[in-house]
C-alpha cells in the first residue's frame, strides 16, 4: 500500500466511524420519536421503517451506474448532504408526509453512502491488505453504532420534542462534518488483482448478471443477511420474549453481547481468517450459526430454568457475533474482487441492493414465525444456516485461487518474480 492510500484510508476509516456514531444516535430511538413523541401513532412510525427499505431499493440500482461514471467520492458526497437534509428535517417535522419524506431523503442518502464508502476502500487497498481494511472498517461500525447509541440514549426524553430535534441535528452535523473530512481526501488509483477479468464500465447490470460467481455470492448474501441480520430486531427478539419469556433487559444485554463479541474478536480472527480460503470461512460460519440457532432452540423449548434460557438466548447472539467478525473481512472484499476492473461500484452496489432486499423480507417473514410458530422458526432457520455452509463450499468451486485465497496468489506473485519456482500452496480449511 502506498504512502497516499494510507492516507486516504485513513479518512475513509474516520468517515466510516462518523456515520456510524451519528446513525447510531437516532436509529434505535426513530419508532419511539414518531409514534409517541410526535404522535403520528404506531402505522406512521410502521411506514417510516418501510420507507427507509423502499427509498434504499429505488436508488441502490442507479448509485453502482453513478459510482462508475463520476467516481465514489463525488456520490459519497452526494448522499451525505441528502442524508444531513433528511435528518435535519425529520427532526424539525411536526405531520406524517414531512416525516415520510424525510425519511426517504435520510434513507437513500444513507442507502449510497455503504457501496460509495466500500468502494472508497477497494481503491485504497490491495488484494493483500483489503480483508484487514474491510475488518476495520466494520469494527468502527459496530463501534460508532454502539457509542452513539450510549450517548443518544442518555440525551433523550420522550416528554421533550427538542431533545429528539438535537438528536437529529447531531446526525446531520455528523454527516456535514464527514462532507469537510472525505473532500480532503485524495483517491490513488489502486492496483487489480491479477486474475480478474477487464471490462469498461458499460457492462452494467447485464454484464454483472452474467459473471456466475457473483450472482452465486449474491444469493448466498441475501440468505446470510435473511437469517442472521433480518432477525435481528423482529423474528428472534420475538420469538425470545414469547417462547423464551426473555425479558426487555435481556434482550439489551444479548445485542450488547453481539456488539462486544464483534469488538473483541474481529482482529482475534483476523490473522486466522484471511490466511484461510474465503469460501470455507463463509462455510464455518454457517455452522456456527447453526449452533447459535440450536442454542436459540433450547433457550425457548428447553426445560430448563429461566437463567439457563437467559444465558442460550445471550449466546445465541453472541455466536451471530462471532460469524459477523469472521465475514467482515471476507464478504466485502470477495465482491471487490470478483468486480472487472472499474466495475468495483456496479458490483458494491448490487450487493448492498441484495442486503437491503433481505432485510426488508427477513422481518416480514421472521417476526410472525417467531412469535407465533417457536419450533418452526427454529427449524426454518437452523436449515438456512446450514444453507450457507452448502452454499458457500458451492461457490468456492468457481472461484480463481486470487478470488478465494488472495494471500497464496500474492506469495507465488513474489516467489515468481524473485525469479524462482513457486511453490505448490496447500489448501487451508
């Protein structure tokens, strides 16, 4: 990596963590603003969620196309200025179509900020040093989330409209402030690696959907995002307080636990997930999740006492933890690499586009079961975990060695061009 993109991965880095802590602000705290402290009453706040997913879906297909066309920093921009409107107008909205339309410009400008940012990175990183960049950018994600969200819950009062109009203004100052860091920022031209395909970037989408090993990465990314992340909120925290008779203090502390897994681990798996096959680390997740869904299972149709439930319903989110640090600096940069050379945002793009479809089904499907049908849903989703694994060791046998195993191709790269005879590379689990 040269002296200038370390120095912008830096700033990206910065940018990631800002926006994370000024999301982190107001995301936990928006059905609670919408339905009671402004009164608009429980379908408004419904619609404002739905309108969040919907406004990502209508502009994700247009940001890869814009990505490619005038860069990532100019979008990137673009939709933090329209994310800071959207926030600041939320904040100062008084009736339910000012908060829909807030809403929707706070929701595409956060939607083009993930794909801009990531593909930020890929011009920033080599094959080699990509994994550590994504690892660390999800590690201030998580962080950001998890502070702003501390803080955020200390200014608020649900008595004062104002607290919840400085919490928006907060996020909107976030946003600006990271307008002043990512335009110092200067993007050097980073080096492909040597095996992916070249193409201009007019493909499009008719030219991603031919690339098999992507559309293949794309259906595993919607199952791992529909059972693990599209749980998260609805299908499992329901299913933990009816089954489980979890209580709300618990259900804190499990996400806590998954936060704090994720801080911990990510660079304790780091050195040993990055020296392994992408693939088959995809594959050990869904297994892991597997286990966190049997825990799930014992802690609500179990017979066991109430701590011993408590404790498998904390460790089931714990373990999710664990899967998330180990894809963190796998999933992102196998999209970047899969993507021909100027295609990085088209790819980004389509992949956040199949993120954001999981997440809308997953509640949809999850909450209802875990309410209402325990054994079912635990079983619907201990299949789906156990998918991933299938999925993944399918997908690995499209996979050029720099695709799945970047760190092997660089070392027979620099074995070969000492002038020596590489070495054959044993396949690591």
């Amino acid at each position: 990596m040269t002296r200038a993109m370390g120095a912008a991965m830096r700033r990206i880095h910065v940018g990631n963590a800002l926006s994370a802590f000024g999301l982190g602000f107001t995301v936990p705290y928006l059905y609670v603003y919408v339905a009671q402290v402004r009164g608009l009453g429980a379908m408004t706040a419904g619609l404002v969620l739905a309108v969040f997913a919907v406004a990502a879906l209508i502009v994700l297909p247009f940001a890869g196309r814009a990505i490619v066309r005038r860069g990532p920093l100019p979008v990137l921009l673009a939709a933090l200025v329209t994310a800071a409107l959207g926030a600041l107008s939320l904040g100062l909205a008084g009736n339910a179509t000012a908060v829909l339309l807030s809403a929707a410009a706070l929701g595409a400008g956060q939607a083009v900020m993930q794909p801009a940012l990531a593909t930020m990175i890929v011009d920033c990183s080599t094959a080699e040093t990509r994994s550590r960049a994504f690892a660390m950018q999800f590690f201030l994600q998580n962080l950001g989330l998890g502070v702003g969200g501390l803080i955020g819950g200390h200014l608020v009062d649900t008595t004062r409209v104002s607290s919840f109009t400085l919490l928006f203004a907060i996020e909107a100052a976030m946003f600006l402030l990271l307008v002043a860091v990512m335009a110092t920022v200067r993007m050097p031209h980073s080096p492909r690696i040597a095996d992916a395909p070249s193409a201009s970037g007019k493909g499009g989408w008719k030219q991603l959907l031919g690339n098999r090993a992507m559309v293949q990465l794309c259906v595993l990314g919607f199952v791992l995002f529909f059972a693990c992340y599209g749980q998260f909120e609805s299908g499992l925290s329901a299913y933990g307080v009816e089954a489980a008779g979890i209580s709300t203090s618990a259900l804190g502390t499990a996400l806590a636990a998954n936060t704090m897994m994720i801080v911990v681990a990510q660079f304790a798996v780091l050195k040993f997930v990055e020296r392994r096959r992408r693939s088959r680390v995809i594959a050990g997740v869904g297994l892991i999740w597997a286990v966190a869904w049997l825990a799930a299972g014992y802690a609500g149709l179990g017979h066991g006492s109430q701590e011993m439930a408590t404790a498998a319903f904390v460790s089931t989110y714990a373990l999710f933890g664990l899967g998330e640090a180990m894809l963190s600096p796998t999933v992102a940069p196998l999209v970047a690499d899969l993507a021909p050379e100027g295609m990085a945002g088209q790819y980004n793009s389509a992949f956040a586009l199949v993120k954001q479809l999981a997440l809308a089904v997953g509640p949809a499907v999850g909450g209802p079961l875990g309410a209402s049908l325990h054994g079912p849903y635990v079983v619907t989703f201990l299949l789906f975990s156990l998918g991933i694994t299938l999925l993944a060791l399918r997908l690995g046998r499209r996979l050029t060695v720099a695709q799945d195993q970047p760190w092997a191709a660089a070392r027979t790269s620099r074995v070969v061009a000492r002038g020596g005879a590489a070495e054959p590379v044993a396949a690591e689990a």
